[in-house]
C-alpha cells in the first residue's frame, strides 16, 4: 500500500458504537492484510485524477477531514491540497431529491426495513451534503447537517436522521434491531419536509430498464429486492456482492450484472403492520 487515509467520524474525533471505520488505499494490497472491522474503498491514483476533473463532494470530504496514515512520496498531501471548492448544480441535486423520492415511495415489508432504513439515511445524508455544498459549507457530519438547512420540522428530521443511522450500522453489522420506527411517518415527515413527490418505481420496469436510474440507487433497490425475495439472482457472486453494503461505491458506472436477476413474486404480500411509531409526527 502506498497511500492510507482515514476518513469520517474517526478521523473527525466524533465517532460513536454506531460509527464505520472509513478508510482510503491508494496502491496494490497484500493478501496477508487483513481488514476485519474497517471499511475499506480502494482506488488507483489515476481513478482520483479522474475523480477530481469531474468534481467531487467526496475529495472535499478527504480534503477537510481526511487523515493521512501513509503517505508515499507526499503524493496525497500534494493531491488533496489541488482539491478545489466545488458547488453542486441543479441537476445534482435534483438527482438527489428524486432519489431520495424513490426511496419513500417504497412502504416496506416486515423483511425490509433495516434496508429501507439504510437507503433513507444514505440517500438524507447525500441530499443535506449536497445542499450544504451550494454554500459552501462542506460538512459531513450527521449531526451537523441539518443546522444550516432552512426546513421546517427540523427537530423531528433530526430525531429521524439519528434513528436511520443507528439502524443502518446493525443492519449492515448483522446486528438484531432493537429500534423501531414508522416508516410510514418517515416517509410522510420526509416527503413533507422537503416538498417531495413519492415516485412510483415498478421492480418489473426496474430490470427492463435499470440503465434509466442512477446506478447507486438500482443497487441498492435490487439489495431490496433480494432482501425481500422480490428479486432471485440467478448468480451466486451477485447474491453476495448485493448483500454486503460496506463493498458498494459511489463511482459505478455500469449495472451489467442486472441481466442476471430472474425477477419472482413477492413470498407474501407487503406486510406493514406491527411497525411501533417514535412519535415523529
């Protein structure tokens, strides 16, 4: 490994028994490393260069909070100071808010919950960077990403928001939930927070399709769709890629092994009852 950098709450000093272990490595990797407890998002220094020619939120999160462990030849240090301010576009958030709308347009089954909590809390955070970002404030921190948006329902966003989080960390750690929530007042608060239309996203449409949606969300609306038996791949590689959130990047391009999901009935209908409401209303 040339090049290991620690990003996120560790690197922010703010981490918490809900918090990933982020790091960056730049370089080939030995076999005999080992990496039990850490997420780990690998790239080429030329994959970055890239990334930085199109702009990117996520080398600004490197450049302000990042933490360099590793640093050969002083490439990272010398890379990240050349990271300009950048200002998302009215497409990039408009991208945002219908992904976020396609996401509560789904009541989940009893089966897909921890999942859909997952998707609103990744797809919330990415809106509120986002809109962070076209005033320059480049914040990352769930807490704080809610201070400088002018909404309404705020407190209530933010009880939500912490909530998403902590069941997203023991749903992608395997962890039993032991915190329950509406998701429908989720998806109600959520929609009439942010002035959202509730898209109507059909699975069969999704695999005829898929390459007319952001490639991030058709992966993880097809993790729905496994998690809730809506979907059977009919490649094993897949089953286990689709299943592990932590190995997803943000920079996938194309969704080629879509073709090798065979889409089946649902086992039983959507099953929304028993679902404890927290009050968000």
């Amino acid at each position: 490994m040339d090049i290991v950098l620690k990003y996120g709450s560790k690197a922010r000093g703010d981490s918490d028994s809900y918090s990933d272990n982020d790091f960056l490595v730049v370089g080939n990797i030995s076999r005999d490393v080992k990496f039990n407890g850490f997420d780990v998002v690998r790239y080429t220094k030329n994959r970055l260069e890239k990334i930085k020619e199109k702009e990117s939120l996520f080398l600004i999160h490197l450049r302000e909070e990042g933490v360099i462990i590793k640093d050969q030849n002083n490439w990272m240090a010398k890379f990240l100071k050349g990271i300009p301010d950048y200002t998302p576009s009215d497409s990039v958030i408009d991208l945002s808010y219908q992904n976020l709308s396609s996401i509560l347009s789904i009541i989940p089954s009893k089966s897909g919950i921890p999942c859909w909590f997952d998707m609103v809390f990744v797809f919330l955070r990415d809106l509120l960077v986002k809109l962070n970002a076209t005033k320059k404030h480049y914040v990352f921190a769930p807490e704080v990403l809610l201070e400088n948006i002018d909404i309404k329902n705020k407190n209530k966003l933010k009880k939500v928001f912490a909530i998403s989080r902590k069941i997203k960390s023991n749903y992608r750690n395997g962890l039993n939930q032991n915190i329950f929530i509406n998701p429908l007042e989720v998806s109600e608060l959520l929609s009439e927070s942010f002035g959202l239309e509730r898209l109507s996203i059909e699975f069969n449409d999704l695999i005829k399709d898929a390459r007319g949606y952001d490639p991030y969300l058709v992966l993880r609306l097809i993790e729905y769709g496994i998690r809730t038996e809506i979907f059977r791949p009919t490649n094993k590689t897949i089953e286990t890629y689709i299943k592990n959130p932590h190995r997803y990047s943000w920079h996938i391009k194309r969704v080629k092994w879509i073709d090798n999901l065979e889409l089946v009935e649902p086992v039983a209908p959507p099953d929304t009852k028993g679902h404890a409401a927290l009050g968000v209303r």
